[in-house]
C-alpha cells in the first residue's frame, strides 16, 4: 500500500471543492459507456477541449489522473509497470504513469482497476493528441498508447505558434500559423466526426467557444484579486484552482467555479484575510510544474512568511480584450488565434527591450503588478517542455531586470524517488534569507 | 602539404573524423560563409542553394561537458548539451551561422540558448512541424519561404528556384552516392566496417555537398577494389538510435564480434534514404521530402487504420533494411532524456522482434564512460544469438 501522505490543505473555500472537480472528471471517464458517450484521452492546452465538449467527447485527462497518483504517492506501480517495458525513468511520468496504469488495466480486461486512485480512467475510445503546443509527450504518447490499445484510432493534430526570434516580426507570420491551426482543427472535427457517428453542431460549438473566451475573462479578473495586500490566495491552492480552466474549459462548470472563487476572494479582501499572518515576503512561481507529491512544501513557504500571490505555471490564459483578436465567424479560427495570440503575447514586450525573451517579460511584468520580492522555479527532470531553459530565464531576467533573489527547485512532477524533503525545505531557508536582505537593500 | 593533397578516400575520411571541422575552417578561410546545423531534419538543399557551407554540428563523447552545464538543463538530451558544450567552448568558432530544426524538445526548448549565448551572425529556428497530413506541407513550405528570406537576407543573395533544383540534385547525387557505399556492406563479410563506415558519414557531414561526393566516391573505388574476403561467420547486426556520431558504439559492437552492417540512425541511412522528388516544384518536394519520406519518430505517421498497419508505416524501413542486409540482430541505442525516441521502445522491439530477429535495447549517456559497460551487454546479446 502506498504511503498516503496528506496533501496541502487549501486556503480558500472553494479550492476545497477541487477533489470533487477532479474526482469527477474521473468517474464521468468511467460513466462514459453507460451514458453512451466516447471518451477521448486528451492532453492538455492542445485547443481541441471545446471540440470535445460540443461533440458530447468526455475527456480523459493522463496529466489529471498521474497528478493524483503522484499526490496520493501511489505512482510508483504504474511508473515501473511502463519501466518493465523499456520505457525509460527519464521519460515524462505523467506519460509512463498512465501508461502503465494502461498496462494494467488491459491485464485486468480493460475495465476498472480495483486499486487504481480515485477509480482511474475508463479506457478509451479515441486518442486526441497534438503536436508542437506543448511537448514531444503529446504526440508519441498517444502512439505510445496505441501500443497496448491496439483498437484505439489515434488523431494528431497540430497547434504551432511563431517561435521567439528578436529580429522578427512574428505578426507577419501569424497569418500562415493561424490558417494551419484552424486546418488542423478541422482535421480534429472531422476525426471526432468520424469516430462518434455524429455531426458536429456548429451553433453550439460557437457557444462554448464564448463560454470559454468569458471563462479566460473571469479567470484573470479572478486571479488578478490576488495583488491584493495581504495576497488572499497563493499558488498552492491555484495549483488546484487551475482544474477547471485546464481540464473542464467550454463547460458552465468551469466558468461558475471562477464566479465562486471570485467572490471569496472579494470577501477575503474585505475581511484583510490573507495567506500568512503577518505576510512578510511575495514570492512569484515563475515556471515549473509543481512536485504534486509535495503540494505541502506551499505551506512551509506559508509558514515562513512567504506567499505566491502569482505564478506562471497554470495561467493558460489571458484576457481576451488584451490580446486583440481578429473578428471571425468561425469558431476553429478563433480559437486558433485566441491560442496563438496567447503563446506570443509577450513577445512584443520581449523584443523592446534588448536581450530579453518573452517568458522572462511576463515574469517582468507580474513581479511588478503582484510586487513580489523573489522567484522560485521549480526544475521537473522528466518535462523538458517547461523546465529546459529555465537557466535561461533566470540569467536573463537579472540581466535586464534585476539581482532579484531567485531559487530554482529541482525534482519531478510525479516521481517522488528524486525529492528530499529535508533538503528541499533547507534551500527554501537559504533563499527566505536571501528575500529577506533584498527586501531590506530595497527598502 | 603534398601528402595531404594526395590523401584519399578512407586516410581522408580518418582525418576529417578525428580533426572535424578542418576542412570548414579553410574554407572559411578562403572567404565561404558556414552555417552549423543539427539533426536530419535540416534541409541541407537549401544551404547549399544559398551558397553557404553547411556544416553539421556534433557532439564530442570522450569529453566530459564542463560549461555547458551553467547554461543548458542537465534534462535536456545529452546529445544536444554535448554539441552545446563544444560550441560554448569555441570549437566550432568558424561557423557564421547555424540552423536548428525543430526535431525534438530538447532542441525546441533550448533554442533561445542557442540563439542567445553563441550570439551567431545568422541564427535560425526552423519550426517543422511534427504531423505530416497536407495543411502540414502548405505550413511547411512557408516556414521555408521564410528560412529562404532569412538567408537571402543574411547572405545578400537571392535564391532562385533554379538554385534550389541545382542543390537538390547535388544532394540527391550524394545520398545516391552514400547508398552505393551502404551497397558494399550487404554482402557478407561487408567490405566496409562499421567503424570506417561511421568515420565516413561524420566526414561526410562537415563537407560542401560536392566535396562530399567526391569523397564517397573515392571511398567507394578503394573499398570495392579490396579482396572479397572468405564467408565471414560473425554475426551481423544493425544500430537504430538518433544522434549516434562517434566511431565507439560502433566499435564496441565489431570488438564484440559482430559485423555492423545497417543502422537507421541520424547521421546515416536517414539522411541518405529518400532522394527529394525532381518533378515537382522545388519547396514542395523539400517539403515532402523532409516530413513524410524521413523516417524519424518525430515526423507523426498515421495511417488511419490498424496498428498493425501504422507500425508497417513507421517502422518497415527497419524491416526492409533487415532483409535487404540481412541483418541477424538489431541494437536500439537511446539517450536518456530522449522522449521522441524513448517512447518507442517497446513497438520498434516488438516490431523487430516479431520478424524473427532479436534487439538489445541500451539506454546511454551519450560518454564514453559507459561504453565498457555496454560492451558487457552487447558480448551477451551476442552469446545469446550465437
Ligand atoms: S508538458 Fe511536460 S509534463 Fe506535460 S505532458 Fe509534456 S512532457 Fe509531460
Ligand atoms: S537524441 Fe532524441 S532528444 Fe536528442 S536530439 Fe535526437 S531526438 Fe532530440
């Protein structure tokens, strides 16, 4: 039996809720057949979500279910189950976590798996995965799948955004990469079509794609309630709150969620509650997937004084307004630019001010609207896609910003042989310290 | 230096292995611009077309990596921080240029690296796309109208597709040639080791396209002029693995006692398989070319029906090889930290498998300090098909 080691308790009300959420995002997997609705594994921020949601597709999320296994530390079967089978320890274990669940559920006969966290995923009808927008995972994973769900029909699309270069305008090639996009997604619709027997309903999928767009809208009004002093909510309990915009976007549920968030946190402002008492230090989590098994290490910043009222990792989003989005008639489009837009948003920043780049801009950019004295980062081995050029990040930002103090945290988003607790609560000391004098220099 | 100017075909391909990058640092002396790039998946026909020297980068195994580390995650590929390694320490300090195709994440991920501490004149990130269906060749063949901008302007000269015709048919002529050398090593024992083999593709890789050819050439006349040696009883094994450019691997397998006689790796045959289509128009069949006739496991291949059926399309070129080289064992050799690659582990050795012909899967570090312990296993792989 795995060790279960009790997670981070939350500081607002309504990031209590998101076991519920997440549980049943899991048991709809498992309804799924009774409902007669296919399930599709999907990955997230690929851009297809409203495409499922309109098409009645009920989404199984690996990133979700090896979050919970890592949290409820009870990966560790399903990783060397993937292991037994050459799959390697340096590979992203939110992958290898859920393909070896995969393994074992096949042994099983393809139904539930008695000890699997929460239920686990029921098996699959499809694959929808996605190239470029985020990481190789996204694209050899489902094939990787395929291996053991041999029926399964596997789609790929893509959702590729203009790379960063200084000496490049990428507004002029915005054009070429939306149009492709919006293919790809019609390459999606047309998959979708295809293995559900039913017509997409364009009417509705319109409707959701606003849904969503007001659901981006509210997330950011919401979590910009966090500037406030005493911050009410930090980045311990949004690693939760990040649920239902990154798991459930184009549902009614996703947008109330926020609404209730929204209004706690309007209430906790008035009541001056905040995250530590007193709070001495804002920190800002400026990229990095969170080690889920150690959720609690938020608590011990907490204890010491420090919170997140803001980080990267999670705010998949923007305000739409702020991104100047292009009127089209069709939902592919604009969801096609909606992403674009989002991934090269601070691009423009990046190229004013020389040597910068765009993800050290939005750092720039929230230290100065949340005033936070620190940044952490946190180095998961097995994701390059996050964590590979965060070394970058952190040189560049006190090249053209400022020797603001800076920790870089390292370990694995599901693999928990590579933390140490002691250690890691160690380096958090070191850098408290070093916050500490800085505040004082700058004051 | 009479000696070297009367050097041929395998000496030469010796001492372009062992000193990489000599023959680029004359020409660059003589006033030719060089332009480094990484992976297969550059479109080489397009250098070559802007008349720069393209020059593939590699990585050094035998060197421990001492400064790549302060700029580079050690969970980006191994390969990758190697080649990174090197460059940060000035051994490629006579390229102009360079070119990263988007191949993987770990080059994806790292090219602002790249871009921004080599602080090259000309720097390019080419963002291929991973799936391969038709929207993706028409943003292909855009993302190479804009790598064509970006030279004509780095270079001041235009490019015509008359220059791209004339560099497609240099390189097809150079994979024509480089397969006529893979030719001589299907008989048994091959005329060609492993280890020369290998010296060749590196040596290979660091010439302008013309050079190369003239170097393949020589090589081809001197080692179809040996003596056809008695029916060789050694076992004879193919390599599968991405970035494999040092002779060690190789060497470790053919002081195993095996006879290397394929491999399907990034240096080699996948650079010289497929020839780019003539009867088409130019950035259309690159196009083609580059995303669906490369066999790399970052290029998506689905073929919309049975598993069986998408394994037959990703992995039947190894199949093919097999039969065609009669291939008695296949060595799938992948780095650490390489998901594109490692997430096909378990299909490309069941597929292999299943033909009747045995794999050793060995994960590496890409360094020499593990090639001992990979030469224990190789031995036992060996003893176990004997
Ligand atoms: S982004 Fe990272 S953690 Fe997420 S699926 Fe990709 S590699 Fe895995
Ligand atoms: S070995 Fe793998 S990770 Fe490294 S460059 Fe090749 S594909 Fe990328």
């Amino acid at each position: 039996m795995a060790e279960e080691k009790k997670g981070r308790a939350v500081a607002t009300k309504t990031a209590a809720s998101i076991p519920k959420f997440v549980r049943g995002n899991l048991a709809a997997t498992l309804k799924a057949k009774e409902e007669g609705k296919k399930v599709a594994y999907a990955y997230i921020a690929d851009g297809q979500d409203e495409i499922m949601r309109a098409m009645d597709i009920v989404p199984a999320w690996g990133e979700s279910f090896a979050g919970v296994c890592a949290a409820k530390r009870d990966a560790e079967k399903y990783l060397q189950k993937a292991e037994s089978d050459n799959f390697s320890r340096s590979l992203c274990t939110y992958a290898t976590c859920t393909i070896g669940f995969d393994m074992v559920r096949e042994e099983l006969g393809g139904g539930a798996v008695p000890d699997a966290p929460w239920g686990g995923m029921g098996r699959p009808d499809m694959i929808l995965g996605s190239a470029q927008l985020l990481c190789d995972p996204r694209f050899k994973w489902p094939q990787a799948t395929q291996h053991y769900l041999r029926d399964v029909p596997v789609f790929v699309g893509s959702m590729y955004y203009p790379p960063f270069d200084p000496k490049m305008d990428h507004h002029e090639q915005e054009k070429f990469y939306v149009k492709y996009a919006t293919e790809e997604l019609r390459e999606c619709v047309k998959f979708c079509e295809k293995h559900t027997g039913k017509k997409m309903d364009w009417d509705r999928l319109a409707q959701i794609v606003e849904l969503s767009d007001r659901t981006w809208d509210l997330f950011i009004d919401t979590y910009e309630l966090r500037k406030a002093f005493p911050t009410p909510m930090d980045t311990g309990d949004a690693m939760n709150t990040m649920v239902p915009l990154t798991f459930n976007l184009g549902t009614q549920e996703a947008y109330d969620f926020y609404k209730q968030l929204y209004d706690e946190l309007q209430q906790k402002i008035a009541n001056g509650e905040g995250v530590a008492d007193p709070e001495k230090y804002r920190l800002i989590w400026a990229a990095g997937l969170p080690s889920w098994f150690a959720l609690g290490d938020f608590q011990y910043f907490n204890s010491k004084g420090a919170v997140f009222p803001v980080e990267v990792t999670y705010r998949g989003c923007e305000k739409i307004e702020r991104l100047e989005l292009p009127k089209t008639n069709d939902p592919l489009e604009h969801i096609a630019w909606r992403w674009v837009r989002y991934w090269t948003h601070w691009y423009d920043k990046a190229r004013k001010r020389p040597g910068s780049l765009p993800k050290v801009e939005r750092i720039i950019e929230y230290i100065e609207e949340y005033k936070c004295d620190g940044v952490v980062f946190h180095s998961a081995f097995s994701c390059r896609s996050w964590h590979a050029g965060i070394i970058h990040q952190a040189e560049t930002l006190k090249k053209v910003y400022r020797e603001i103090p800076i920790l870089i945290l390292e370990g694995d988003i599901v693999d928990i042989s590579s933390y140490n607790e002691a250690d890691t609560h160690n380096r958090i000391d070191a850098f408290i310290e070093a916050v500490d004098s800085y505040k004082k220099r700058m004051n | 230096m009479a000696e070297l100017r009367d050097e041929k075909g395998l000496a030469k391909a010796e001492r372009y292995y062992t000193d990489y990058g000599v023959r680029a640092r004359e020409l660059k002396a003589e006033g030719k611009k060089i332009i480094g790039y990484i992976s297969a998946l550059c479109p080489v026909e397009v250098l070559t077309a802007a008349g720069v020297v393209p020059f593939r980068l590699k990585g050094n195994v035998n060197e421990a990596i001492t400064k790549g580390d302060a700029y580079m995650e050690t969970i980006v590929c191994p390969f990758v921080r190697s080649v990174f390694d090197s460059a940060i320490k000035g051994k490629f300090n006579f390229i102009d240029g360079m070119v990263l195709p988007h191949q993987c994440d770990s080059l994806d991920r790292t090219s602002d690296v790249w871009r921004d501490y080599l602080n090259l004149p000309y720097f390019h990130f080419l963002n291929a796309p991973h799936v391969t269906d038709d929207p993706s060749i028409e943003f292909m063949k855009e993302l190479l109208k804009l790598f064509i901008k970006t030279l004509e302007e780095y270079t001041g000269k235009k490019i015509t597709d008359e220059d791209l015709k004339q560099a497609i048919a240099k390189h097809n002529e150079n994979r024509r040639l480089m397969r006529g050398l893979y030719e001589l090593r299907k008989v048994n024992p091959p005329l060609i080791s492993g280890v020369e083999m290998i010296k060749v593709l590196i040596a290979a890789m660091g010439l302008p396209v013309d050079e190369s050819n003239k170097l393949i050439t020589e090589v081809i006349d001197e080692v179809k002029a040996r003596a056809i040696p008695s029916n060789g009883l050694k076992k004879r094994i193919m390599i599968i693995g991405d970035q494999i450019d040092s002779v060690d691997i190789m060497d470790a397998i053919e002081g195993a006692g095996a006879y290397l006689v394929m491999d399907d790796i990034s240096v080699g045959s996948k650079m010289y398989w497929q020839d780019i289509d003539t009867d088409k128009e130019p950035l259309q069949a690159i196009a083609e070319r580059y995303l669906r006739k490369l066999k790399i496991p970052t290029n998506f291949v689905d073929t919309g029906g049975t598993y069986e059926d998408n394994l037959n399309a990703r992995f039947g070129h190894m199949r093919r090889y097999i039969e065609e080289f009669k291939v008695d064992g296949a060595i799938l050799f992948i780095y650490k930290y390489c998901d594109p690659y490692g997430f096909e582990v378990p299909a490309i050795k069941s597929y292999i498998e299943s033909a009747g012909v045995p794999v050793l899967y060995l994960e590496d570090e890409y360094s020499t300090s593990t090639i001992a312990r990979m030469k224990t296993r190789i031995e036992a792989f060996l003893e176990m098909m004997a």
